[in-house]
C-alpha cells in the first residue's frame, strides 16, 4: 500500500465517505419503515377476520337453514291441522268415536306446532346474535382492508422516495469512487466493512471521527509531517487530516 496520496483524493475519500454513510442510512431506513411494519400487523389482522367471517357467515347460514326449515314445519302443520278441523266441523264425521280421535290428533298435532315455535324463537334469538356478529367482523374487516390499502400506498410512495434518494447517492457514488486509485479504495472498502460502514474519518480538532478519540498531539503532529495516507492508531481508519 503506497503511503503516497494526494490530500486531495484523501478529501475526495471523505466525500465518498458521505456517499456510502448516506447509502447506509437509506437502506436502513428502508428496511425499518413504521409504516411497513404496521402495514404487516394489518395484513395479519385482515387474514384472521377473513377467516372468523367464513367461519361466522357459515353459522349464520346454518342458523338461517334452520330457521326456514322450523318455519316450513309449521307451515305443513298448520295445514294438516286446518285440514283435520275442516274435518271434525264439516259434520261429515258424526261416529262420536271417531270424532274424538280427530279431536285428539289436532290436540296433539297443536302441541307439537307449540313445541315448534318455541324451537323457532330460540333460533330466531340465535339468528339475531349470528347476523350481528357476522355484521361486526365485516366492519372489522373493511376497516382492517381500507387501513391495509392505505399503508400500502403509503409504503410505496415512502420506497420510491427513499429509492430515488439511493439512485441519486449512487450515482454521486459511483462518480466519486472513479477517481480513487484502486489499491486506496480496496483498503477503505475492507476498513468498512470491517467498521461497520465506515472507512475513512476526518480528524477534527484532534479527534477521530471515526472513533471519537482525541490524538495525542505529538501523533498529529507527526501525521501532519509525514503527509500521505494515515491511518487512526485507535479504529485503524483512514484519518484524513485537514
Ligand atoms: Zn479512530
């Protein structure tokens, strides 16, 4: 590694510096949206109500089938039971016998009407209790869905912003990286990713920016006379000394 660097392509290191700071913090950003997160919680919300209304709208529908099955009952009751009174009043059965065994089957047939319609309420009740159920979930679930489609407009715009950001900073990226000699650039590539993103700092009163230690005087002193690449004997980063 040649110690012989210009202080100028030093300053256009920084500068590439600031790209790829800005790059990072970008894509963390991105990767981080509050708004994708959310945007995760509604989607999971909106899968478990679609599921609860099918589950809902199937006893509903249960219910309803029920319902139509007691009331057709009782509608074939009350005509069996009209016809058996048409029966006993038409005065064409006059065998007192036979009379009262007619009289007996309405008596009974008219229980069980009775038995009918009680069953009937109850799941007249239960009906009431289903439709309002499933009428709650498919609040909860339009609600959930207008929100979900919401935040995925949101989201999208939030990436496209962030992305034309990233294309801008790569582009200056890519500008600035052409000027720096390969080996230099392969090293700050390597002190990077070894540094959590950053290469190269600036030394600024005395400080590292790269690790925020304060150098001994005497070092920068040295430093500054010996001129070319330095590199801070705290982090090891390349240390551009203004
Ligand atoms: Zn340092």
């Amino acid at each position: 590694m040649p110690t012989e660097v210009e202080p100028a392509v030093l300053h256009r290191l920084l500068d590439l510096q600031d790209e790829d700071t800005a790059i990072k913090r970008l894509e963390e950003q991105k990767a981080a949206l509050p708004e994708a997160a959310r945007l995760r919680e509604v989607n999971d919300l909106l899968q478990e109500l679609t599921s609860d209304l099918e589950i809902a709208t199937k006893q509903d529908e249960e219910i309803a089938r029920e319902h139509s099955r007691l009331e057709g009952e009782i509608e074939l009751l009350d005509q069996k039971i009209a016809r058996e009174e048409q029966r006993m009043f038409a005065g064409t059965v006059s065998n007192p016998k036979e009379l009262s065994s007619l009289q007996a089957e309405v008596e009974s047939l008219k229980r069980k009407k009775n038995g009918l319609e009680d069953q009937l309420l109850e799941v007249m009740e239960a009906r009431e209790s289903s439709s309002a159920t499933v009428a709650r979930i498919t609040g909860e679930r339009d609600q959930a869905s207008a929100e979900a489609q919401e935040l995925t407009r949101t989201v999208g715009e939030l990436v496209a912003e962030i992305d034309a950001q990233l294309a801008q900073h790569s582009s200056q990226r890519d500008q600035v990286a052409a000027e720096i000699p390969p080996d230099l650039l392969s090293l700050y590539e390597k002190i990077r990713a070894q540094k959590h993103g950053v290469g190269a700092a600036a030394l600024e009163q005395g400080t590292c920016q790269g690790c925020h230690t304060k150098l001994p005087q005497k070092e920068i002193e040295r430093m500054r006379a010996e001129g070319g690449l330095q590199r801070c004997d705290n982090c090891r980063r390349i240390l551009v000394i203004a």
